[in-house]
C-alpha cells in the first residue's frame, strides 16, 4: 500500500513529483523531462545538414533557397533558445 497524507507509511518513502504518472508513464521510475543539450546539438546537426544538400545535382536555385531558409530559421531558433537560457528570469 501507498504512502498517503491520511495513513504515513513506515517502511516506504513516498515519491514527491509534480508530475502525474497517468499523463508521463516513464516519471514512476524517476525520470520525466527533456535534454535539451541533446536536442539543441540535433538541431544544429540538422541546420548543417540541410546547408550541405545544397551540393547536388539540381539545376534550379529555388531548392537553395528552401534549403538555406530553412536552416537559417533553425539557427535563428537554436540562438535565441541559448541567449534566452542565459538571462535569468
């Protein structure tokens, strides 16, 4: 049986979190959040990816300026993400 306000337990350790277990399943064993190391490396990775499709077999210039638009907005996205997790809040 749970921990509870009503009847503490004295064996068990009841699990504080603020999240609740039906909306995040992997938050009972103890983790629930992002890496966002992880997904801002990503990020860029894919920015450098999308630059270099521009080397290919295609004539038209329109493709280029897909694909450089697109990176440069995920740049855009990736710096502000870091000047804003600089500054406190």
């Amino acid at each position: 049986m749970a921990a509870t306000e009503i009847e503490p337990a004295d064996k068990e350790r009841a699990v504080v979190s603020h999240v609740d277990t039906a909306e995040v399943p992997s938050a009972a064993w103890g983790w629930s959040g992002e890496s966002r190391k992880t997904f801002r490396i990503a990020g860029w990775i894919v920015a450098l990816i999308l630059v270099a499709m521009v080397i290919g077999n295609h004539k038209g210039k329109v493709e280029d300026i897909y694909l450089i638009g697109f990176a440069v907005l995920l740049a855009g996205i990736l710096i502000r993400d870091s000047i804003l997790r600089r500054k406190p809040r």
